[in-house]
C-alpha cells in the first residue's frame, strides 16, 4: 500500500491547500449565503455545523478521496469483522459491541462474542438495582450511600466524565467518586468524610496491575478493615472490573462481584462495559442502557451513511485537513456545559493516547503529524482562561463548540447568557473585528484621537479563525453516547488516515518502568549515581530535603 503522502489525494491536497492562503472565512459567507445549509449536517436532532471551516465542495471531495485510498471502508469492515486491527498487541478493537442494540453477531476469533456482551449488562442491572434498592448491603447491614471507583486512565475518566454529565438523572442516595491518583492526598480527600459502613469500593482495571490502581485498592482495603474492624467485610464492600479474574479473585473479590471485561475492548473505549458500572450505580440501568443505545446509533449512522453526510468521518477529515495541510498542532474541545467540564479531559486521553504516535503499521516514522495536543474547558471558564491566546495568539488552533439547547436545570437566563457566549465566540473566531469596528468601538468609549491610536494595534481581532459548532436538543443519556461515540469514530477514521494503530499505547511505558526502578533508590540515603547528573542531582536533593 503507498504510503499516507504519496496518495494522489494527498498531492491534490497540497495543491489545493495553495488556494487558501490569505482567504478570509467571512468572505466565504458573504459569497455564498447557504454555506450553513451546504454544510452542516444532521442526525435526528443532533446537528455538527462545519461551515465556518476553510472548505468547498472540492475541499470535501478531495479529503474523501484521501479517505478512500487509505481504504477506510476497507479499515472500517475489518473493526466490525473483529480482525485484530490492533496489531502490536493482537487484538480487536471491538468496543462497538459492547453497545450494539442490532441483532447483528459480533465475532472475535470466530465466537460471537454478544452473549458474554449480554451476560454482563445483565449482572450489571442486577447488582445495580439490588445496590441502588438497598437489598444489598455492606457487612454491617447498612444501605450503601457512597460508590469509590478505583481506576485510572480508561479506567476513570470516561466513567467520572459520564456521571458528572448525568447528573440530573442521578439518584439522590448515592454519591460517586473518582479515586485515581497516587498522590495519597487523593485518598485522604475522597475517604475524609466518608463511613466505612455504607462505602462500596469497585476497582476498576482491565489488567489489575496498574499500580496507581492496585495501591489505591489495597489502601481501601486496609482503611475499610481497620474501621470495621473485620476482614470478612471485604467481601461485602469490593467488586472488580477487569479482564484479570485471578488477580481479582486473589485481592478478595467475591466470584459474583466480579464483572468481566475481554481484551478486545481497550482501556480509554471500554466506558460501555462493565467499567460503566459507576454509572449505572449513580443513574440507574435504564439510563446506562439509554446512553449506549445513542452511541449505537452513531455507530449505525457511521456504519451507513454516505461519507460527505456521515459525522464522524467529516469530523476526522476536516482534522486531516487543518493538521496535515495547515500545519495545526492543537485542537479545543469547548463544552458550553458546566456538565460537561471533564469532556477535554477524557478527550485527551481517547486522542492523545490513540492517535500521538510517529511510527505507521510498517514500523516506518511517520513523515507528517499525528494528533494534535487536545485541551479545553467548559465555556465560559475557558473565556476567562485560555481564549487571550485562541483569539490573539501566534498559534493556530482549530475548535470544537458543544452546547445543548435546552438545559438541564431552570435558570432560563443563565442559559440565555452561556448559549449568547457559545454563539458570540464562534462568530468572534470567524470574523474577528478591523480596524475600523476598532476604532468605532475605542470612539464609542470616549478615548481621544491619539489614544486610539496607540490602542488600536491591541484592539484588532484577525479572526479567520476555523471552528465546528455541535448542538443538540438536551443532554440526556442518548445524546451523550452519540456525542462520545461521534469522538471514537472520529478517532478511529484519523487513525486510518495516518496509517498508525489507534489502540495501543506503548509510549505509557518507558516512564512506568522507570519509575519502577527509582522507587527501589529512593529508599536509603545512599548518594545516586546510576543516572544524568540532573536526575542523580534531583534524587539526591530529594533525599537530602525528605531527611531522615
Ligand atoms: O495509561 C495507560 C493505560 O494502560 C491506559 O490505556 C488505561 O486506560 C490505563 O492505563 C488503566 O489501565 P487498567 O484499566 O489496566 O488499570
């Protein structure tokens, strides 16, 4: 197969891209007042505006050639087959199944693998409605009131993420929360106010050897022992979510507390799963089944529809576009949702950790960019934060906008004024404001000719500025899996695009083993030699500060 920039789309590409230089987005709208209509796109009420991104019809019919000779719907069959698409580690890639509402098998290895997909929904709704009913208990008798999920990375941030934005759907009596970090601080913050009896842990690790996890776990452990007073709580207050049943089981997990998680569903896609479990506590099971029945719906849409009217694959190509043709290097995911404050967050880690790779499915570095660093925050903090440098900086950086049109709460005139933002700064980015709207505006705040003059340099906004804007009717637990599942799929075409294995994660490791090996240096007050001088230096001032 040719490789990513010897495509005749790619070539077609570069010399397309030539006409965009010094084109202005607003002019793009003055020539053409349908370019809302022509571009954006639909599914039910969920609506991706990609109007104000520098693209024509040409533009769109080029990037989906380069879709087609790097053979994405070739790529994409192979996911859906269960071929092992994540070579390195010889797996599938199959998170797909986790959420498929179709009767359509999904096989792996030739078995179809939705009777076990099946099997764990329903011991999730089981466990969840005897947890969430109180007919299960902890070891003294008492109705749980607070769930602890121990996890990291896949395992943390999709779930935390999920809960935080279904919130309104959530039950009164149970507080969730996110135990991830090693910093023991986290512990101590999370555990701080809460009571043994009534606490249920669920360490949640698709491997069960993380060691931020497995520290985490056996400090709770520890800590909920030592409070009641009795080993054989332990049983009662732990479940397990993992891919490890041994390394469960040996922790002290009880066989019918463990929920079973399978190599093919990676880490950072496996919040379908039975690491959605914190999810179902919290909202219920109907509400886990009605988030995963949207993501399946995306699939669907995904799976069928014609590429220029398919949004995820709009979404990624117009990344092809910006990162490979205008050489952009960062992307904001800008949820105009309070709700949504961790999207960016487990947005980093989906791209990030999927698509930040420099070495193709040939083992050859990869002579273009990959991912771009992914960041963001709910609007309007972000306002108040990082947007100085999206709007006036020297980076170019391309955004998405989320907002939903109806809020979850009543406040009609906070509402009214966050979705006035959501609006005023995708029109901000695009047409920026000239000298003359400056001047107008400096005049109109009663500064005289000479300050003006000074000022104006200040005061201009380039604009040109290219951003998608996402809305949909309200947040509930449907549109939130379309939203997730838009993003994986995204994620997913992208990785086809750069020729690289979306589901591995090497680049983790280095540090990981590292870490490992000076953790065993740091225990004496021995002089360190074994490294550079900068990090001998560090471990030995650290040494020298911890004291004895
Ligand atoms: O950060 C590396 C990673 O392997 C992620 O891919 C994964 O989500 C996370 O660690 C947690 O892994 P586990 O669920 O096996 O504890």
């Amino acid at each position: 197969m040719a490789y990513l920039t010897q495509f005749p789309a790619w070539t077609k590409l570069t010399e397309h891209r030539q006409q965009w230089f010094g084109a202005q987005l607003r002019d793009l709208f003055q020539e053409d007042e349908s370019r809302f209509e022509k571009f954006s796109l639909q599914l039910d009420d969920f609506l991706l505006d990609i109007s104000k991104h520098f693209i024509t019809e040409e533009t769109l019919s080029l990037l989906l050639q380069l879709a087609n000779e790097a053979t994405l719907p070739a790529w994409t069959n192979k996911m859906l087959a269960g071929d092992k698409i994540n070579h390195t580690e010889s797996r599938a890639a199959l998170h797909i199944a986790l959420r498929n509402k179709s009767k359509r098998p999904m096989l792996v290895d030739g078995l179809d693998v939705m009777p076990s997909v099946n099997r764990v929904l329903r011991q999730m709704r089981h466990f969840s409605d005897a947890v969430r009913t109180g007919q299960l208990t902890g070891f003294t008798g008492k109705k749980f009131t607070d769930v602890v999920n121990i996890g990291v990375g896949g395992s943390d941030l999709g779930t935390a993420m999920v809960c935080e934005a279904l919130d309104p759907y959530a039950s009164k009596d149970i507080n969730v929360h996110f135990l991830s970090n090693i910093d023991g601080n986290h512990f101590q913050q999370i555990t701080r106010h809460l009571n043994p009896e009534t606490t249920l842990f669920i360490v949640a690790s698709k491997t069960f050897t993380t060691q931020e996890t497995m520290v985490n776990a056996e400090t709770a452990r520890l800590w909920l022992v030592n409070l009641i007073g009795d080993s054989q709580a332990v049983t009662d207050h732990f479940v397990a979510i993992s891919s490890n049943i041994g390394a469960a089981t040996k922790f002290g997990v009880a066989k019918e507390n463990i929920f079973e998680l399978w190599d093919w569903v990676g880490g950072r896609f496996s919040l379908w799963s039975a690491i959605g479990l914190p999810i179902a506590l919290y909202v219920g099971m109907d509400h886990f089944e009605d988030f995963l029945a949207g993501a399946c719906e995306m699939d669907e849409h995904f799976l069928t529809a014609d590429y220029r009217n398919n949004l995820p694959v709009m979404m990624a190509m117009l990344g092809v576009w910006y990162i490979n043709f205008f050489d952009v290097r960062a992307h904001a995911v800008l949820p105009y949702d309070q709700q949504l404050r961790g999207l960016p967050a487990y947005l980093c880690q989906a791209e990030m950790e999927s698509n930040g790779k420099g070495v193709d499915r040939q083992g050859k570095p990869a002579d273009y960019l990959t991912s771009p660093i992914v960041f963001g925050d709910a609007g309007t903090d972000g306002q108040h934060s990082f947007y100085q440098l999206l709007h006036q900086g020297t980076q170019f950086t391309t955004s998405d906008f989320i907002v939903a049109a109806r809020p979850s709460h009543n406040m009609e005139s906070h509402h009214e004024i966050l979705i006035s933002n959501y609006f005023a700064q995708t029109e901000a980015f695009m047409n920026g404001r000239g000298e003359n709207e400056a001047i107008k505006s400096l005049k109109q705040q009663g500064y005289d000719d000479k300050m003006i003059k000074s000022l104006l340099p200040y005061k201009i906004f380039s604009g040109n500025k290219p951003s998608t804007s996402i809305m949909y009717k309200q947040l509930d637990p449907k549109t939130l899996g379309k939203l997730i599942a838009l993003y994986e799929h995204k994620i997913f075409v992208q990785g086809v695009i750069w020729n690289i294995n979306s589901f591995d994660q090497m680049g983790v490791e280095l540090g990981k083993e590292l870490a490992r090996s000076i953790q065993a240096e740091i225990h004496d007050e021995k002089q360190v030699t074994s490294h550079d001088s900068s990090t001998n230096g560090l471990i030995n001032y650290y040494k020298k500060l911890r004291g004895n």
